[in-house]
C-alpha cells in the first residue's frame, strides 16, 4: 500500500512537470517586443565619433549613443554612403566599422557582409589591423592566404557555415566556384577595419 501511494505520488509529480502543449497566443508579439527603429542614421558622424572616441568610459560612450537605431547596422542598405567597401563586377561588401556604425567605438570589433555573384571574387587583400574569421552563411567560397615568405600557401573549399581563419597581415581572397550568389561574413577584432587590395 505505501509502495502504490509512493508510486502515484511520483506519477502525479511527473505528470505535472511535464511540458504541456502551448496554448493559442492571446497577445499580440509584436505589442511587446521592442519597436523597429531608423536603423544607425549617424554613420559616418565625425563630430559624434570624436565624441566617442575621447569618451573615458563605456557608460560616457552609451550616453552619447541615446538615439533610436545607434545600436542596429544594416548590411542590406547597399547605398548607405561609405558602406561599400569594395565594389565590382563580382559582387561587393558592406563594413560595419567604427566610422560606418559609431557604436562600435570602443567595442574592439567590426564586420563585413560580403555578397558574391555567381563566379564572383574578392581580390587578393590584406588586413593590416587585424585576424579575420570568415563565415560562409549562403553556397560556398574557395579561400586561400599566405601569411608570409617561406610559408605554405593554405587553400579551402568551404560550405555553408563553415569557417576560415586569416591570420593579421596574410594576403587572402575568396572566390565563389558556383553559378549561384554566394554570401560571407568577415569578423575582426578592430572597429577601424582596413583594407589594402593589392590589384585595383
């Protein structure tokens, strides 16, 4: 008998524990979450990056980036000015840096979307300032670096989600071998990204 109570007991526990099946929502999401804003309206601010940049503390950075949008870039706003990068007939890409998108001075980063045409390349590059992580997010790019004389060119095919390293300073360049658009993502550790091509 104390076994069989135990047990209901313990079913009786599990059974409330158990998630249950969501019920029909009765508030409308989007009353709740946050508006959708002008997105970054300062890029390219000279006045309100030197605010920025001399700025002791993170706290003095956030108050000066008190309007709606400061925090949120954009890579499908292709005619933003100053947001290309590069250009051509192969594709182009859009930099969120500290001149394009203030909020990340201070913040030690930048990122560049990429969108490659069919055969597309971006030419061989390097990046003075920093490493660059490189994330296919759409088909698939051929990459390839060399970091310095004497060492081994390194050569990739990468799929979706796959990722690349190019060490600071390596001359790379990715090239899409596919008939279809191909889209990467280009992380580094600098807010003042930069970019020297080496063919123009």
């Amino acid at each position: 008998m104390l076994f069989t109570t135990a047990s209901t007991l313990l079913l009786a526990g599990a059974a409330l524990a158990a998630p249950s099946v969501p019920k029909t929502r009765d508030v409308d999401i989007n009353a709740v979450i946050p508006p959708v804003v002008p997105v970054n309206t300062r890029g390219g601010n000279a006045d309100l990056i030197t605010r920025l940049l001399t700025s002791p503390t993170a706290l003095d950075r956030s108050k000066l980036l008190d309007q709606p949008g400061d925090w949120v870039f954009d890579f499908k706003d292709v005619n933003a000015a100053g947001r290309s990068e590069a250009k051509g007939r192969g594709g182009l890409s859009i930099a969120a840096t500290a001149r394009t998108f203030p909020a990340l001075v201070g913040n030690g980063a930048s990122m560049t979307v990429a969108f490659l045409g069919p055969c597309g390349m971006n030419t061989a590059h390097v990046h003075p300032r920093a490493t660059e992580l490189n994330v296919v997010v759409q088909g698939r790019l051929v990459t390839n670096f060399v970091l310095e004389n004497g060492a081994a060119p390194v050569a990739n095919t990468l799929n979706t989600f796959q990722m690349a390293v190019f060490p600071q300073g390596a001359i790379h360049q990715e090239f899409n071998p596919d008939c279809a658009d191909a889209v990467f993502c280009g992380i580094q550790r600098n807010a003042k990204r930069a970019l020297s091509e080496l063919f123009s």
